[in-house]
C-alpha cells in the first residue's frame, strides 16, 4: 500500500500585539494570501489529503480554514494540542495513529520542517528546505501497509513548495 503524507508549516503569523500569547497568534495578511496559494497547489498537484492532523494554536488552524477551500472535497479534520511546537517524534507519533491513505500535518517550525527532513530519503533539491519557510509544503509518499510502519528516512519526494515558489 502506498501512504502519502503532507507536511504543512502554518502560514505567515503576526506579530502586531507584543502582549498576545503566542497560541493565539492570528495570520498575518501576507500569510493570508499565501495559504490559499498552498491550497491551490495541492489541488493542482492532485493531493487531496482523507485526513488532516493539525495543530490547535489559532494560526495552523486559520491556515487551514484557508486551504481547506481550494480543495475538491473536505477531509476530516482532527485538531491536537501536542502539534504545537512539537517535536518530530511527538509528530510522528501521532501520525502513527492515522488511518487515512493521504494524511496532512500544519505545524510549528522547527518540529515540522526536521520531521520533513527526516522522514525523506533524499530532501529536495530548494534553497530553502533546510529553513523551512512559512507555509512550506513537503509533499511524501511510503510504502508502507500503515502509518504505524512509518520510520525514518523511508519517504520518497513528491514535491516542495512554498508561497515564493506559486503564482498567483
């Protein structure tokens, strides 16, 4: 069976309230533009994920709410307070638990772009991978008979991209 994986790092935040916690952090109106883009692209590309693991911190989910959209249909939506600012293997964790073919993550930075790099077996070819940029978008696939078979460093590239990257 061949599982396809979708990792997401939220959109553009802003930082416009100094006192606001940072859970709470909206969009910013770059960001708001560039997820819709993200969005856009999955479309384009063909991958449409039966399930999406997301962050509950109000950015991951207003970068959602605004990809969600562009898709042709709705996947299930399963909101987790552990994504927040996780660790790759807390991520990876939780993937374990999905039962879904096509399955997307929106996360946090560093968490998300280390677990994209370590789950490829060969990163792609972008300047800025390594930095994982907001919504960049690392597009995986496995051959794997359940997400719980999942380890490191068995994922083949399908695609990267991010808001710099999309045309408008």
């Amino acid at each position: 069976m061949t599982l396809t994986l979708i990792l997401i790092r939220h959109a553009k935040s802003s930082w416009a309230n100094a006192g606001q916690d940072d859970h709470a952090r909206p969009l910013n109106p770059r960001g708001r533009t560039d997820a819709p883009r993200v969005g856009a692209w999955l479309a384009a590309q063909g991958h449409i994920p039966d399930l999406v693991l997301c962050s509950d911190a109000a950015r991951t989910r207003e970068t959602l709410a605004l990809i969600l959209p562009a898709l042709p249909r709705n996947p299930q939506v399963s909101h987790h307070a552990a994504l927040y600012h996780a660790a790759p293997q807390t991520m990876l964790d939780i993937l374990h638990g999905a039962d879904s073919p096509c399955v997307a993550m929106v996360g946090h930075n560093p968490g998300i772009g280390a677990l994209a790099a370590g789950l490829l077996t060969t990163s792609p070819d972008h300047p800025r991978f390594a930095d994982y940029p907001t919504a960049a978008t690392t597009v995986m696939t496995f051959a794997a008979p359940e997400w719980r078979a999942v380890t490191p460093g068995t994922g083949t590239l399908l695609g990267f991209t991010i808001p710099h990257d999309l045309a408008d």
